[in-house]
C-alpha cells in the first residue's frame, strides 16, 4: 500500500502519558493501513515520557518525536499539524488506542474526492488492558451529509461530536484553522470550523477506537469558573452560524449545561445559579425536539421541577449513563461529550 495510497499523518498530544504511550503507538504501527507518519508531540512531560518516547522512535522508522515546553494539548495539536506532510490527519489521544482497522476504514470513507471529513464509533473503556480486535467494518452503516446537515448533527451531538480524535480530515481544512491555545474546551472552539469548510461529513457506526477513562480522571465536584469557558465557545458558533441553526444550539448549551451540573459540588451555589439561568434560557421547546437526543430532552423537560431538584437527580441516578447505553446499542455508536 505504501507509495500507492496517500501519507496520512498520525498527531499523538503526549503529557506524562508514561504508562499508557507505548499502548497507543503499539495500536497505531499494527494498522493495516501502513503509508502513515506518526508524530508524537511531547508537550513538555516531566514522568519519563520523553524517554520512553525517544526509545519507541527506535522501533519504527515512521514514528517521529517532538519535545516542546508544556503549552497544553492544544498547542500540542497545532506543533502536529504544521510539522504534518500527510494528505489526511487523524488524532490519538495518547492514553487511548486504536484498532488495526480504524485508519484503513476512515480512508476507504475519505476515498470519494469531496469527503474532507470522516468519523468512526468509538467505545468507552476504564479496563486498562486492552485487544486490538478488528472491528466488523462490513457491517458498518455509513452516512455521507453535506456541511449544513453534518452542522446540525454537530451540534446535536447525535451521531458526531466534538472531539479532534476519531476522524479523518484533509489537512488543507487546516489552513487557516488552529487550536485556541490556553483555553479549556479547545476542541468546542474549533471542529465546528474544520466542519463549515468540509464539502461534505461521512460517518460510521463501526467501533474502531477506544476512548480509554484515566482511574480518577472524573472527579465529582471539580467544576471551576474557568470551565464555562463553554459556554463563550457555544455563543461564538452561535454568532458565526445564524439563526437556522438556533435549535440545536438551544441544545448544545444544554448538553453543555449537564455537564457542568454533574460537576459542581452541591456548596457551589452562585456557580449552579449561573449554570442554571443558561438551562432556563435555553430549555424552551428542547422536549419537543425530535433532533435532539433522549437524554437531553429528559433533561430540558426535568429542568422544570426547579434547579435543587433537578441537580439532586441528576446527582442521584445516573440517567446520562443509561441513556447512553441504550442509545449505544441502538445505534453502535458511544457518546461522551
């Protein structure tokens, strides 16, 4: 294949990924799609990734390292890019990996000239070992929308997300397009921008990469000011996109919404109380939204009991979870964001 399919680049964030790195280089050298240039960006590590990943670089000649000072993952991100030679990039998170599959499925997407962009199912693992079964690609349903539809399934966090990782995009999409560095929430920034140039969105329902959940990484009652920098993100698409997309951004502050609520710590009242005036403001006709997943909806019609009980709920039973769930096995698609 090398030589008669295009580079595709390969742009790993790496920050005190020490246990974890090898796992997801590993998964990335076993893809059966092989013309690719893998290039891991340590963003200044300080537990041995440096060394461990220089070390790896031996192994495989289409690896390539870059060190810079620690300037977060969007940073990180952005060194990738620029340093990238391939036709198409794809992002790995470094704790997560990937199935011998999930290059070769993507390409076989991005084959039609006007697909800039293409998006496999992912799974959600805390197990921290790992198989790279090969997923059953013949079976996938795959779903071609031009920028507008895709836009709207954007947002509606239905069967795309926000997420840099678990696609496929031509790096001329790029040009002119980087990661905001220093801000939380990178990604919210950015994909809808890489997603208003793309001609036209494919996705599969084909789970082809695990999205691997840190012991400890989720932590009740972590939520600071700083983190509703969300929601600066959602009002600046919303400005850029027009009122025909104002539904489903009605949604995305919701989704935006939960999440923050799910974080806050019950003593952390003027943060709920300004997280709830965005659900008050927003929720109006969310119910009713047939575009709009189910859990969101459960949400915009729970948020009518009033925010103390709606935040023990939603504290309480793990609806979110359950909804998830069904809606994986609907579906075969996972969402996390």
């Amino acid at each position: 294949m090398e030589g008669t399919e295009p580079l595709i680049s390969v742009i790993i964030p790496v920050y005190n990924a020490q246990q974890y790195i090898s796992r997801c280089l590993d998964s990335i050298c076993r893809q059966t799609y092989h013309n690719l240039e893998m290039i891991a960006v340590d963003d200044g590590s300080v537990d041995g990734s440096k060394a461990m990943l220089d070390r790896l670089s031996q192994r495989d000649a289409r690896i390539r390292i870059i060190h810079q000072p620690n300037k977060g993952p969007a940073a990180a991100r952005n060194t990738g890019v620029r340093a990238a030679s391939g036709e198409f990039v794809l992002f790995v998170d470094s704790d997560d990996w990937i199935y011998p599959n999930h290059v070769q499925h993507l390409y076989q997407m991005a084959k039609e000239t006007r697909i800039d962009i293409c998006s496999s199912a992912f799974r959600i693992s805390s197990d921290p070992r790992y198989s790279l079964e090969q997923s059953q690609q013949s079976k996938a349903k795959l779903r071609v929308e031009d920028s507008a539809e895709a836009m709207r399934s954007l947002l509606y966090s239905t069967h795309l997300n926000h997420s840099p990782w678990g696609k496929l995009y031509r790096r001329e999409l790029f040009s002119g397009i980087c990661y905001p560095e220093g801000y939380l929430y990178e990604d919210l920034f950015t994909t809808w921008r890489l997603f208003e140039k793309a001609r036209f969105v494919a996705s599969s329902d084909a789970v082809t990469y695990c999205y691997f959940v840190r012991p400890g990484s989720i932590v009740h009652g972590t939520l600071e000011r700083k983190h509703l920098v969300g929601y600066e993100a959602i009002a600046q698409i919303a400005s850029a996109l027009g009122p025909e997309y104002d539904p489903a951004i009605r949604t995305l502050y919701l989704v935006r919404s939960m999440e923050y609520m799910r974080q806050a710590h019950p003593r952390q009242r003027k943060l709920q109380r300004e997280i709830w005036s965005y659900v008050r403001k927003n929720r109006k006709g969310v119910f009713w939204d047939r575009n709009a997943s189910r859990r969101i909806r459960v949400f915009a019609l729970l948020s009518y009991t009033g925010r103390v009980v709606t935040k023990k709920v939603v504290d309480g039973y793990d609806f979110v979870q359950s909804i998830r769930e069904a809606k994986g096995k609907k579906e075969g698609i996972q969402w996390i964001k």
